[in-house]
C-alpha cells in the first residue's frame, strides 16, 4: 500500500509524452534513435528477474552527452518523467519504468575515451559494457577495480549508479574510491563536467560522490574516470568445505591473517545455492562431490609473485583443514578449473531464476551473525514448501538471502507476507544495512526508515528537490514519500 502511494505521489505532477515530443526527441537523437513498437520496447520494460514491468511507449538511445543534456531539458520543461537505463541488470527494479516514463538507454555510448597506463587511469563512455571494458584494459596490463556476474550485460555508468559491489570489492574497494572523475547531466540538461583523473582534488564538496548509488534519481552519468589497478600476475583460487557457519567464519579468520595483503576474494556459498547451481546450470558440477558440506568458501589471492602467493594459499589450506574447520577442498590447477569454481558461484542468480519465482533481500549483518537469519528464514519458510538459499561476498559481510518457490514464477502473497516485514525488521533490529550493494529501486522505498534515520532522508529529499526540482529522473525510487514538513530534522524534538 505504501509503495503504490508513493508512486502515485511520485508521478502525479508528470504526464505522458505525446506525439509532437516524440518528434522533438527524433530530432534530437535521430530517427533509427527512437523506439515506439510495443515489440521493441518490450526489453526496456522489463527487469532482468522478469518481475517488474513498466508500460513505457518510448525509449531513446542518445549517442552523445549533448543528446542527453537537450533530451533532459525538453522533459524537465514539460515535466516528463524519465528513467536512465544502462544494462538493465540491476536486481530491486530500478531500471524500468513504473508507469510510462521515457526510457532513456545509455547502450550507444559506448566508447573507450583513454587509458592511461603511467597513472593507471581509464576515461570512458557511460554506456560502455563491464566486460568490454575490463578486456580493454587487460590487454593494458591493467584491471578494472570491479567485477560481477552481470558484467556481460551491465554498463559502467549502472555500475556507478548503483555503486556496485561485486566479488573485487575485499581487494579495491568501492567505486566511491575508484571514481576519480564523473560527467553528469541534471535534470535541466545542465552538464557537470568533473571528468578530472586527478588522484588527490580537495577543493570543496566532492560533488561527483552524489551520484554513485543514487541510481538515476539525481542525474545521467555520461561518462566516468576511473582508477585501475594494475593486473595481478599471479592469481590462484581455492574451494574449501566446512560442516557449519561458524566453521566457515573462522576459517576467514585465518585467511585474513595469514592471506593478509595477497587475499583478493572471499565468496560463500551453502550446500542449497551449490545444489541448484548444478541442477539448474549446463556444465557446472560439484567441485568437492566425495563429501557433501553445509557451506563452501571461494578463496582468491592475486599478487605479483607466484610462487610466493600460491605457498601462502596452501599453507593457509593445511593450517584450515589442520584445525578440523575444513573437510574437504581442492585449489584449481589451471585457468579452465579457476573458471569452473568461479562459474559456480557466479551461476546462482540464474540458477535461481530457472527454478521458481525469487525473492531477493540483499543484505548487511555483523559477520558473526549472517547465517542466523538464513536459517531462520528456513524454518519461517518450510511451511510454503519454499526453498532457501544463502551466499554471497563474505569478506564484505553482505549476505544473499533468496527465497524460491520450485514451479511457481508468479508472486505469491502468502510467500511474500511470510518474508516481509519480517525480514526488514530482522535486519534493522542487528543495525543491518537492507541493501548492501543492489540498491532500493522501486523494492525498497518503503523500509528506507530501517536502515536510514529520518534527518538523513530529510537531506536525500532536500537534494532532491535541488537537484531534480520536478522530481522526472526516475520517480517512484529509492525516496519514500517526501515528509510533509519539508525540513523534518528541524523540527524533531
Ligand atoms: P541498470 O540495471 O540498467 O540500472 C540500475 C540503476 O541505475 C537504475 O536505477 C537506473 O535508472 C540507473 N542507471 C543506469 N545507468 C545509469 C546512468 N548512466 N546514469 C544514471 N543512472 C543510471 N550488483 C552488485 O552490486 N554486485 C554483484 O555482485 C552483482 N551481481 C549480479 C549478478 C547478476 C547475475 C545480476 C543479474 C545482477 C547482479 N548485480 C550485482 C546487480 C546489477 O548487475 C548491478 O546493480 C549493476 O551495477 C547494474 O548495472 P546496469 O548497467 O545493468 O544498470
Ligand atoms: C551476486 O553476488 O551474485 C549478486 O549480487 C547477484 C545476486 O545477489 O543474486
Ligand atoms: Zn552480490
């Protein structure tokens, strides 16, 4: 009930693009540029999971920031709702509109502007694909600061407008660090042009931050300088195997004190998300099948001395399986086995997908108690005959927690009561954050509240109107409702 008034209020003072704008658009963008067929607009509407589905009748393919910026301006003028879309991969409903907005899709842009191999640095187009991007700069002997599952579809300007973490994030970071300079277009078509690489640049408000993670309701990233590191030489990848959650944890202990600086990844995965990966996907089968284990590790290192890194990863292995916290695991001899763990792990989501409807919470607990809510949510769930599974990015304490239903891809309000409220408030109650890296898209507005304090959505709203006065870029995500005092912490007591 909540959401469908805020996205009510969200588009109320917005209306419909007609046909003189569509021919202002085409004249803006080109003909080929515009799409109206309900056939082709089909991918535009809908998300990746299949779940949400807007009723857009145009999208427009923009193939220069100067497009974007009079595109902007011709909607913020006739207060026409638009909704930026990169790959359209993202998880919590985001990129797809929730009525008739105008689809503005980045794809177009897609050029590599420069690499700088001395200072390490990459300029680049918004529309520019993750993949295509990281083997650019590979070929550079350089690595792109981020890596996901998604990264054959998603672009880097829905990366920065997520603030996407991925399975890097132990290793580099967030793109909070690695953004060194961004080009966005406001709503009005104004064009901020921070397109500096400068490393260091304290000279005020670092105004770019405002736009990664904001997920398209502040401004159109168009285009991005980003940090590189250089590629690893050595990279080894190990899957252990434990007999509980606390075993798996203490087992990351050791990592991070004896992997330490070399350590790039540490992924978890249980034995249900193992099991539907290799039921559900062509080619991928259990890499430890003589001893089934309630819960896998992946543990990567990367560094620049091979034969110092791989000693430090088995000595790591024979002090966890010494300990008795692990029972089985094996380290992958070549790139063909590094790929296969990593396609396991990687291969969930769509696993899940394939198997029933998904209901995804994407979150931040203390390390020590991640699983507890998995297991709790499986005891909640056995009476629906629901399946639930738990992985995710254990060095960043972010937990994947999926309800599915076998058999069933259609919403079922019993299922979903049984989750929500309950799990929002599970997680605040533990201080837990309700989205660790997807985002609040149009899922989330609602339980905002439970992980942000009423002073803090004053500011976002504040920046809002600011930024955004006639609320068109993206309406109905990531804000509740704005107050009805304008400036709520004022007048809290
Ligand atoms: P979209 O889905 O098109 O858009 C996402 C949001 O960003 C929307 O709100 C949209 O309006 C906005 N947006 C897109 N482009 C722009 C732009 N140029 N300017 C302004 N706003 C824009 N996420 C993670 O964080 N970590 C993971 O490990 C991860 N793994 C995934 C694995 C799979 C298999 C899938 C399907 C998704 C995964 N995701 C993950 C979620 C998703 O891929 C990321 O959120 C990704 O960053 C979205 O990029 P995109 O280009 O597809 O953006
Ligand atoms: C992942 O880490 O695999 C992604 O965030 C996707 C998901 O949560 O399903
Ligand atoms: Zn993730």
């Amino acid at each position: 009930l909540g959401a469908t008034r805020n996205l009510r209020r969200a588009l109320s003072s917005l209306r419909s693009p007609t046909e003189l704008d569509v021919q202002h658009f085409a004249s803006i963008v080109g003909d080929g540029n515009v799409l109206t067929s309900p056939t082709d607009l089909e991918p535009y509407n809908t998300d990746w999971m299949r779940k949400y589905v807007g009723n857009s009748k145009l999208a427009l393919r923009p193939g220069s920031t100067a497009e974007v910026s009079r595109v902007l301006a011709h909607c913020h003028a006739e207060r026409i709702g638009v909704v930026p879309q990169g790959g359209n991969t993202g998880l919590v409903g985001g990129s797809v509109p929730v009525a008739d907005e105008v689809v503005l899709s980045l794809g177009r842009m897609d050029r590599v502007l420069s690499v700088d191999e001395d200072s390490g640095h990459l300029v680049c187009e918004a529309g520019c694909v993750l993949e295509a991007l990281q083997a650019h700069v590979a070929a550079r002997g350089h690595t792109m600061p981020l890596d996901l599952g998604a990264k054959g579809s998603c672009q880097i300007g829905g990366n920065i407008a997520t603030n996407a973490g991925g399975l890097r994030f132990l290793r580099y970071g967030s793109l909070h660090g690695s953004v060194l300079g961004l080009e966005a277009v406001l709503a009005d078509g104004t064009v901020l042009d921070g397109l500096t690489a400068l490393r260091k640049n304290n000279t005020g408000y670092d105004v770019k931050q405002l736009f990664i993670g904001s997920e398209g309701t502040l401004g159109v990233v168009t285009a991005c300088a980003l940090a590189l590191p250089r590629a690893p030489s050595s990279v080894h990848l190990a899957l252990l195997g434990a007999d509980s959650y606390a075993a798996l944890l203490r087992t990351f202990g050791v990592a991070r004190r004896r992997l330490a600086e070399v350590l790039s990844a540490a992924e978890f995965l249980d034995r249900a998300s193992l099991e539907l990966a290799c039921e559900k996907l062509d080619g991928v089968r259990d890499p430890l099948p003589g001893r089934p284990c309630a819960q896998y590790m992946l543990v990567e290192v990367s560094g620049s001395d091979a034969g110092h890194d791989e000693a430090k990863l088995s000595a790591f292995v024979d002090e966890a399986m010494e300990s008795g916290d692990v029972v089985d695991g094996t380290i992958a001899q070549d790139g063909a086995q590094s790929a296969a763990l990593w396609r396991l792990r990687e291969g969930i989501t769509e696993a899940l997908g394939r198997t029933g409807r998904v209901y995804k919470y994407d979150v931040s607990l203390p390390l020590a108690q991640l699983y507890d809510l998995v297991e709790e949510t499986r005891a909640r769930m056995a009476p629906h005959g629901a399946l639930v599974s738990g992985f995710g990015h254990l060095g960043d304490g972010n937990l994947h927690l999926n309800v599915c239903t076998p058999g069933a891809f259609d919403a079922d309000a019993a299922v979903a009561a049984a989750i929500e409220p309950w799990v929002f408030e599970y997680i605040a109650e533990r201080r837990g954050s309700i989205s660790a890296e997807h985002g609040v898209g149009v899922m989330k507005p609602h339980v905002l509240h439970l992980s942000k304090r009423p002073p803090v959505i004053g500011v976002m709203h504040a920046l809002k109107r600011l930024l955004d006065p006639h609320g068109i870029l993206n309406p109905g995500k990531v804000l509740p409702p704005p107050p009805e005092d304008e400036r709520p912490w004022r007048s809290a007591s």
